[in-house]
C-alpha cells in the first residue's frame, strides 16, 4: 500500500512543490480502490494522516520533525488557504457513498438483487438496518448510505410513491421538507397536490403550507408523468452521485461542527477568562475572590 512505498521516499531533494505532487498522486491515490469497496478503520487513516505528515516536514516518511501546521490546514481547499489535501476518512465515506447510489440506479443488478436478497428483502436500500452478523462489504455500504442521505432528493413525476413530510423533495429549501407543521391528514403524498393535468394544485399548496413552503413547491420541477425517481441534489444536473460534491458536503459539515465546537468552549464562565489576563498573579486572585462573591463589590465595580 502507498504506507510502504512512502517509507522508501527520501524527498530531501525535492522541493516543497514535488512533494506535494508525489503525495497527492501516489500516497493519496493508490488507496481509492479499497476505499470504494470497504470501509478503511480509523487507526489506519490515521496512520496514512502521520506518514504523509512526516514526509512533509522532513522529507522521510518515519521522521521526527516538528509539524509546524495542523492537519486541518492541509485538508483545506487551497482558494481557502490549504493545500488541498484529501482527509482519508471522509474520502473514504464519499466513496463508499457511490456504492449505494448504484445500489439505487440499478436495483435490477446482480448485485443489487444478492444484496437485497440477504440482507434488506422485505424493505429498501435507505430504511436497511445492519444485522448481527453482516459482510464488510455491506458494514462499508451502510457507512457511505449516511452521505447518500445528505443529498438525495425526488424529482417528482406522478407524485405518487413521494412522502410530502418525510422524504425529500423541494430543492434548495431548509432540510429538503416543508417547514409547515403536518396538520392536515388529507394530504400526505405529492400526488395529493397535483391536478389530473399535472400541474401543481396552486390553490391548495397556498391553503396548506406558509407561504416560504408554497413558494418553494412551486417553483420545484414537476413532470406529472411517470414514477418519482432519485436525484443528486449537490450537483447542478442532479443525474449522477458525485463523490467530489459528496466529499465537499462531508467537509463542510465537519468545518461547521469545529465552529461550534470552539465557539461553544469560547464561552469560558468570568472567573476563567480572569486567570487569562495579562496582569500579576495577585490582581488574578483578587478578581477571582471577587467574581465568586468571597469579597464584597461595593466600592470596587
């Protein structure tokens, strides 16, 4: 595996530049294979994260150097100030992701219909449950089915086989569902908001859903004809999984969680952001007795 070829690089020759191109084509490429068919641990990933890290900053894959950086500045897009580098673990995901997508577009497959058969007979891909004893194989398509969910959409046709408040079907709008809270039982599927012609059912769509909802079904695609299929909703033309677009979701999401994470812990209480200051240790302590209410503020604040 590329772990072993990278402990034979010496790169003390090689500038910053060949580096990384050697890493990005050889050490980052060569695993995609059996990324796209199981699913890698996570102790492995790390150990291809600390290998090319080494190799980085000393030029050898089992160096000792100091690593200047974090890893979440080389995994950022170079447009963000990265360098681009691919974060294993959720390129893994990504194209796990694929798998499942293929188990969706072509249920008649050999091996859609053996997987089926074993492992989720009486009900479909998205609703699957892992059992007791499953493959690996299937163990890593269930790990990519996550990313699946975060962009897959219906695109309507009749209408029929699409659930109005659990599936997702208005693009570009919040989760995918109507914001509106589910307090008319009349209506439950899509079909239920089209005229016989096809056409969305404007009159009904505004009488039923606020106002942010109905714009967004109208203005939602439908064929009126034939039966709802699956659609990409992280790619323009929407036709076919892009691990690419998947990869960037996963990205993002992990960023987000980061945010929140630090701005989350930021909140310190006063009396820890008092032993932050830059004054002496007395004039610390005296503002921590006070902040704790050891000792009175008249006359103080």
């Amino acid at each position: 595996m590329s772990i072993c070829q990278l402990d034979s690089w010496s790169g003390r020759e090689a500038s910053c530049a060949g580096r990384e191109v050697l890493l990005k084509s050889v050490a980052q490429a060569l695993p995609t294979y059996p990324m796209s068919c199981f699913l890698i641990p996570k102790d492995t990933c790390r150990k291809m994260r600390s290998v090319i890290c080494n190799y980085w900053w000393g030029s050898h894959a089992d160096s000792r150097h100091i690593h200047w950086q974090r890893w979440e500045l080389f995994t950022r897009p170079k447009p963000l100030g990265g360098m681009g580098f691919r974060d294993m673990r959720l390129f893994n995901l990504a194209m796990l992701g694929k798998q499942g997508w293929r188990l969706i577009e072509n249920p008649d497959s050999l091996c859609a219909r053996v997987l089926k058969g074993r492992y989720f007979h009486g009900t479909e891909f998205l609703s699957a449950t892992r059992k007791k004893h499953a493959s690996h194989t299937w163990r890593a398509i269930l790990a990519g089915r996550g990313v699946l969910q975060k962009g897959l959409i219906r695109r309507i046709g009749d209408g029929v086989s699409t659930r109005i408040w659990e599936d997702r079907w208005i693009p570009n709008h919040f989760s995918g569902r109507p914001i509106t809270t589910d307090d008319n039982p009349q209506v439950q599927l899509v079909a239920d908001l089209l005229t016989p012609s096809g056409d969305w059912n404007a009159e009904l769509i505004k009488q039923c859903f606020i106002d942010v909802d109905a714009q967004a079904i109208l203005s939602t695609p439908a064929r009126g004809v034939g039966s709802d299929g699956w659609a990409w909703e992280l790619e323009r033309h929407g036709h076919l999984y892009s691990v690419r677009s998947a990869y960037r979701c996963l990205y993002d999401d992990q960023c987000q969680a980061v945010e929140e994470n630090r701005a989350s812990s930021s909140g310190d209480p006063s009396w820890k952001r008092c032993w932050k200051l830059s004054v002496p240790p007395k004039v610390r302590v005296f503002w921590w007795r006070v902040l704790n209410g050891y000792l009175p503020t008249k006359g103080i604040l």
